[in-house]
C-alpha cells in the first residue's frame, strides 16, 4: 500500500523557521523517519513538499490516480485559506490526515479555522514532528 506525505508552503525550512514553534528536524530527517516506519508497517510512503497551492493539489489528484491507500497533509498556512485544497479532498474520497507540528489552535486566532480539517477524515497536531509518526501509523490501521 502507498502512502502520500504531502508538505506544504515554508515546511522546506524547518530545522530553521521558529525551532521553538517547530522544533529542530528538518523536513529531510522527518521524511527518513517516515519512510523508515512505512517498511516496518509494510507501506512504501511518498513524500512531497511544495510552496505552491496547486502543485499539492496536483499531488492530491495523482494520489488517487495512483490508488493511494491514504494522504497525510500538512499544508501549512493554506490550511487556514484554501477552499481550493479543501475541494480536491472531497474530490478524490481518499482517507486525508490533517497534521500539524504545533497545535494551531492555542496559537493566534486566525489558525483557529482550517478548510482541511473541515474536509480530512481526522487530525493530529501538537505533537511536534512525531504528530506524522502517528497519523502514519493510524493510516496504517484503516
Ligand atoms: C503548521 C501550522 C500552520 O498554522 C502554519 O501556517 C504552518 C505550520 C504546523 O505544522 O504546525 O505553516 O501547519
């Protein structure tokens, strides 16, 4: 089964973007992680990073031409502004995991809505870099 990490806009510089919001893995060392948990749980994960709106949406899409088994989505700020993200995730009725390092609902007020959540199957956030760890690990059990 195949799984798709989708990362959205800024998470390229984690390591270096507010370590004491995000922590110190770079995106590089959370995707070998993830990767490396998806052999132990017999999936072949695929990770992705774009700071564009449409290329995660292109992914999306492809996700389910591909016939993956479930999409993890952190898709950073536009969790907070897409409708169009919001769309292609009802569009391709896969199981979608919102997941987010800090939890965005004890930060500022306009991290308080997300159109992904509003269209994911679940979420998880708050738990630093680990919160992929466990959506993967949930995907794993659908
Ligand atoms: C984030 C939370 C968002 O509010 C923010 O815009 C991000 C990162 C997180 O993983 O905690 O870019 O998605």
């Amino acid at each position: 089964p195949l799984i798709f990490v989708l990362n959205g806009p800024n998470l390229n510089l984690l390591g270096t973007r507010e370590p004491h919001i995000y922590g110190h893995d770079t995106l590089a060392d959370i995707d070998a992680r993830l990767i490396a948990q998806g052999e132990k749980l017999g999936l072949a994960v695929e990770c992705y990073q774009s700071n564009h709106e449409g290329a995660l949406i292109d992914w999306l899409h492809e996700a389910r031409a591909r016939g993956a088994k479930a999409v993890l989505l952190n898709a950073g700020a536009y969790t907070h502004t897409s409708v169009a993200l919001h769309d292609a995730i009802k569009a391709v009725e896969l199981p979608v995991i919102e997941v987010h390092l800090s939890n965005p609902h004890k930060r500022e007020e306009f991290r308080h809505k997300s159109y992904i959540g509003m269209a994911a199957m679940a979420t998880v956030a708050g738990f630093g870099a680990r919160s992929y760890s466990v959506a993967l690990d949930a995907a794993a059990g659908l």
